[in-house]
C-alpha cells in the first residue's frame, strides 16, 4: 500500500481526485503503519501534531481513528 508513496499539498491532493487516483492522507498512514507494526501507538503521535504542528481534526474523526487503531479514546 504504501510503496509507492507521494506526499502532496492540496492542490496535488484535488488534482489527483480529479484524475481518480487513491488518496491515503496522514490519519490513513499512521494507521497502517501500526497495523504493520511500525508503531506501537498513533494516539501520541497525533497529540504531538496537534500541539506542535497545529495539526486540525474534528473530535469526531479523532475519535473514529483511535478506535480504528484499537487504542483507549477515553
């Protein structure tokens, strides 16, 4: 899945919408990545992009990724 990777900006991601291309975005990575054991866990990591990066999600989302990732939303 993600061996051939591209990073895009958003006009990179709504060009390759437009040419029908899969899009995985950064939630959808950090999620394969520990179903392949790359990490153990996506919670912190998604905290520290908010805190640091200014990384913006809905509640809504973060809370359907951290039940994707098996991991404690509470």
């Amino acid at each position: 899945m993600l061996k051939n990777l591209k990073l895009i900006d958003e006009l990179g991601r709504k060009e390759a919408v437009r040419l029908g291309l899969n899009i995985t975005g950064l939630l959808g990575i950090l999620l394969v990545a520990k179903r392949r054991g790359l990490v153990t866990e996506i919670r912190p990591i998604i905290d520290n992009l908010i805190q640091e990066a200014n990384f913006r999600l809905s509640d809504r989302l973060y809370l359907e990724v951290l039940i994707a990732a098996k991991e404690n939303y509470q």
